[in-house]
C-alpha cells in the first residue's frame, strides 16, 4: 500500500479502538484527521503511521491553514485532534500546549455582527416532524444547542422552576437555566404532551441521534431555515436586554467605552449569568453573540 494509505489506515485504527465524545464529536475528528493525511500526501510526505508525524509537519500544516485564511478558531479545533491522536501513540509532549509557540493567532471574539434569528410560526408550521419542531422551540427558549435540543428528557430536565441540563449538555457538563418566562412554560408543556410520561429524548424509539441529526437537517433545509444556531444568539440577546434594562451592542446598544460606571456594573452581572445559563466557562465568549 501508499504511504497515503498506510497513515489513513494507523488513524483508522486509533478512532476504532478510542471512541471519546459524542457520536458527532467522533465524525467530526475522523474528518479532520483523514483531511491532515490529504494535506501531508499533497505536498509530498510520505509518513506510514501517525506515530511518525513531527514537529516540522505540524508547523507545515499550521502554515498551510494559515495560508488558506482559515479562522484561528477552525485551526485550534483541527489543533485538538491532532493532540488527542499524538497522545493515543504516546507523543502527547511532541506538539507545544501553547497555540502562540505554533504561531496561531487568538481567536476573535468581537464581530459586532447581529446573527442571531427569529422563528416564526410561519417558519414552524413547515417542519413537519413534531420532533424537530419541539427541538427548534427549546433552542429559540432556553438557548440549546442543536445536539442538546435533541437530546434532552424533558420529564427529567424540568425540576421545580429550573431547568436543569444534564448528561445531554455539551461535555456533559450540567448547567442550571431558570425558567423565567411564560413562553418557557409553554415549550416544556409543548413537549411534556408530546412525549407524554416518558423519559424519552426527541428521538423517537426506532432511530439513534445521529438519525434524528440528520432528520433535523433536512426538515430545516426544506422549511429554508438557515442557521439555527441563530436561535440562541437570539436568546442570548434577550436575556442581556432583560438583565441590563439596554441592547447589547450587537443589536445596537452602547460599546463598553460608552457606558456609564453603572451600565459596567450590569454588563458584566448579566454577561457571568448568562454565560452560566449558555454553559460557557469563560465570559469572554459571550462576545460572539453580544460583540
């Protein structure tokens, strides 16, 4: 076999017998991986097995990407992967922790763009799985992400005026978001009836997630729903307003060099609750959806 064919198989190999992550975590990772052996066969080396991978071919993979334009956040996430594979082979310490000794700039967090979404009844009556429908409302209402919205047993999520994320939260890191308003109650009393008393996901019984994944993307290309993400920018922004009593400066509010001593004081409040509520460790990124 090629040397292409050789280092594809070794990474094959190490994703077969290391299953870390959700299933979608798994794909991904395949993905990026498999796209390294591609890139390191076009421009002529010929490694066998991950175990021979250098510091020389990670810095020409590193400048490859920066050449391309690529964001410093997609080279960190393809950066992840490469550490999580050197350290499967025992040669965790051959690739610097630090992003800066590689040259990857930081991530850029302040855009000052608005992306975030609105979803109409409209919107909703043209999805006509129940299942992906209640998804996108529990998105637009408590700002899930997409994998979250599909995974969460709501007869179990909801305690009291809580409700609490659990194994189904991303890195199953559990989070508590209070329900405040009565919208909220109405999409947990949506889905309660739909699911009835079951501890049932929005799955249904004969599919696994990634089936249903990919339901929720078809059924969002058809009704030309873009973006869903967007939904919780949406949430996210309204939460700030609600907080602060003033828009965040992606929907026009005041930049930080603009606001008073007390308008600080309720930024900053509002942005470690809702970083919270979103299950961010750093408050930092709750510039992406509030620049």
């Amino acid at each position: 076999m090629s040397a292409k064919s050789d280092l594809k198989h070794s990474i094959i190999n190490i994703l077969k017998h290391n299953k870390d992550g959700s299933f979608k975590t798994q794909a991904v990772r395949k993905e990026r991986l498999l796209l390294v052996v591609e890139q390191l066969a076009e421009d002529g080396y010929k490694i066998r097995h991950i175990r021979q991978l250098q510091l020389k071919h990670v810095k020409f993979l590193v400048n490859r990407w920066l050449v391309q334009g690529l964001s410093a956040g997609t080279i960190k996430n393809r950066m992840t992967d490469l550490r999580w594979v050197m350290e499967k082979v025992g040669k965790e310490s051959m690739i610097p922790q630090s992003n800066a000794k590689l040259n990857i700039p930081k991530r850029q967090y302040v855009t000052h763009q608005d992306k975030s979404i609105e979803l109409s009844e409209g919107d909703l009556s043209k999805i006509t799985d129940m299942n992906t429908k209640l998804s996108l409302i529990l998105q637009r209402e408590f700002g899930l992400r997409r994998e979250e919205s599909i995974k969460i047993r709501i007869n179990q999520a909801v305690v009291g005026n809580e409700c609490l994320q659990g194994s189904w939260a991303k890195n199953g890191r559990p989070r508590k978001i209070k329900i405040i308003y009565p919208s909220q109650w109405q999409a947990i009393k949506q889905v309660k009836a739909f699911v009835g008393k079951s501890r049932r996901a929005l799955i249904p019984d004969d599919k696994k997630y990634v089936q249903q994944e990919d339901v929720y993307d078809n059924q969002l290309k058809r009704a030309g729903i873009y973006h869903a993400h967007g939904l919780r920018y949406g949430y996210t922004q309204k939460r700030y307003e609600d907080l602060t009593g003033f828009p965040c400066p992606a929907k026009g509010g005041p930049l930080k060099s603009e606001m008073s001593d007390e308008q600080l004081k309720l930024d900053e409040a509002a942005r470690k609750q809702i970083s919270s509520e979103l299950g961010h460790n750093r408050i930092s990124v709750l510039k992406i959806y509030c620049s």
